[in-house]
C-alpha cells in the first residue's frame, strides 16, 4: 500500500510491516493508555474558553455498549473492503 505523505511513490508498506510497526507501539504503556479512553475531556484554552468532550466512537473498547470485548486496547475504524485503506 503506498504511503500518500511520502514523496516517492515507490514507498510501500505491507501488512506485515503495518503489524510489527503496531506490535512495537503496543509495547508502549502510554499508547496502550491512548487508544484505549472511552471519553476525554479537553481543557479551556485561550483559543477555546469551555472544555470539550471527546467520546471514543469503537464500540468494542466501551464497557458499556453490548458489543464490548474485555482486554482490547485498540480498535481499527471499520472500512469497507472495496476501499483502499490510506495511511
């Protein structure tokens, strides 16, 4: 799959490439602890005067929607499988 952001289109990453990239970021507690918020709240800033919330959309990661599975720390957006998944 090529890489848009890359400026050589002969740049290509596999799926084999994507997982060890993934399995060596999962080693890092602190994405672990990213991916898997259920809900966020952001700050006020000096740009933004109230706070916002951000709510996780994957519904496998959320303890409470029926569709949860315990010990996932990370979920891919679904993406139909006619569509080329870009990076």
């Amino acid at each position: 799959m090529p890489i848009p952001t890359l400026n050589n289109s002969n740049h290509y990453t596999t799926a084999y490439d994507m997982a060890l990239i993934a399995a060596e970021a999962f080693r890092n507690p602190t994405v672990c602890q990213i991916t898997s918020t259920v809900n966020y709240t952001f700050p006020a800033t000096k740009k933004v005067s109230t706070a916002r919330a951000l709510t996780m959309g994957h519904k496998m990661i959320n303890p409470s929607d029926a569709r949860y599975y315990p010990g996932i720390v990370a979920e891919r957006p679904d993406t139909p499988p006619w569509r080329e998944t870009r990076w």
